[in-house]
C-alpha cells in the first residue's frame, strides 16, 4: 500500500515573506513538517510539492524530495489545497507509482507530532472513510459569539443563547490546520473534508498556532520553546 506525505509550500507567500523557509527556532519552518513526517514511520515518499527553487532545495536538503515542480496555474493566491493535491497525486500516479493514500501536511505546521500522524494513518483504515485530520476545540463556545456593527456596538450571533450556561452548550472543533489523511480516490474526486466521511485527530489547544500573522510568528516561537522545555514534541 503506498502512503505518501504530499508538502504544499509555494514561494509567493504575501503576509510573512518567505515563509516557508524562514528559520523558526533554529531550522527553516518547513524542516519541522519534513522531520515529523520522516520520524513517524508511515510513508514510503515525502514530497514537496512547490514553485521554488529555493523551497525545493531546502526541501530536499531537509530529506524529502520534489520530483517536480508546480505549475504555475497552482500556485497562485487564489489557489487552495485541493487541486494542489490532486495534481500532486495524479503525478506521482503517472509518473511514479500508483497512490493509495496521500497525507496532506502543511509547511507551517511546526507543532505537528510523529505521533499525530500516525493516529491518523490509524483513524482512516479503522473507520475505512475517506479522510482524517487534525482538530482542537475552541476555548470559548462558539453559541455565545459577539460581533461588532458598522456602528461600533456589539450583537450575538446567537441571542437565543445569552443566559445558557457554557456547561450547557456543545462543544465546538475547528481545523487546526496541521494535516489530512486522505485516500488517492478522495483528493482525485475533490471530496468535502469536513463532512460525514471523515474522522477527526483530536489536538490539544496548546499545540495548535496559525502562523499567518508576524504577532502569530512571535506566539508560535514562545509556545514552542516552552513546550521543548517540558514535555517536548515527538
């Protein structure tokens, strides 16, 4: 059965310039994702699928390869993970070896864990679905959500909910944007993630950061160093 972890990384990063390849605490960002891939054991090619030449070298430097690279149709700002992932599959399929699963693991994903990704190589053979990816609850229910008007006040989201004790309300998950196991036939066929045929990989918040912001660099630095000094990352 062929498992491939599939990289997207372009180089025109707009918020955080070069941030792929920008150094987080002592590596280049995308070293992070390529060392947990290759540390858990689960697949027999890490390819990074990327625009660059200076990603592409860096990639390969950090042990994983770019058997080709990406069109420049793909990687532009408008283009999502889905397609890049498709192509990437259906190239490897062609050019390479038949696909039989592909784990989509972002570049800026420093806090991923070997461990992770193979609870979720576990997660998608037991429950045969088509996808499993990283989730973490949201600290605060979402049911008692504010937002500002044009005016400047303020209203709910749900007013229904304004005097529900928070024990009362469910529990709310959101995409913690590390990876997503799927099989070659649901990228292929540009299968919904976030329905009924996927099974989530539950995170602790504390290991969970989007890394779009310079104040988002910052914060994920100082949780990182924190969390190495105690309990580590596998």
């Amino acid at each position: 059965m062929n498992r491939v972890a599939i990289i997207p990384a372009r180089g025109g990063s707009k918020r955080i310039p070069r941030k792929n390849v920008k150094e987080f605490c002592g590596k280049p960002m995308i070293a992070w994702s390529i060392e947990a891939a290759l540390a858990s054991g689960c697949f027999e090619k890490i390819i990074v699928s990327t625009d660059d030449s200076e990603i592409a070298e860096v990639a390969k430097n950090s042990g994983a390869a770019v058997p080709f690279m990406r069109p420049a149709a793909l990687s532009d700002d408008f283009t999502g993970t889905l397609p890049v992932l498709r192509h990437a599959v259906e190239w490897l399929s062609k050019y390479d070896a038949e696909v039989d699963f592909a784990c989509c693991l972002y570049a800026t994903a420093p806090f991923v864990s070997s461990a992770d990704l193979r609870k979720g190589w576990e997660l998608i053979r037991e429950h045969n679905c088509s996808f499993a990816f990283s989730v973490t609850s949201y600290a605060f229910p979402i049911q008692r959500a504010i937002r500002i008007t044009d005016s400047g006040r303020v209203n709910m989201f749900s007013p229904e909910h304004f005097s529900s004790r928070s024990q009362d309300l469910e529990e709310a998950w959101h995409d913690a944007g590390q990876f997503y196991w799927g099989s070659a036939q649901a990228w292929c066929e540009k299968s919904s993630i976030f329905d009924e045929n996927s099974v989530p990989v539950k995170l602790p918040r504390y290991r969970v950061q989007d890394i779009d912001t310079a104040e988002d660099w910052m914060r994920a630095e100082l949780m990182f160093h924190v969390m190495k000094a105690t309990d580590g990352l596998e």
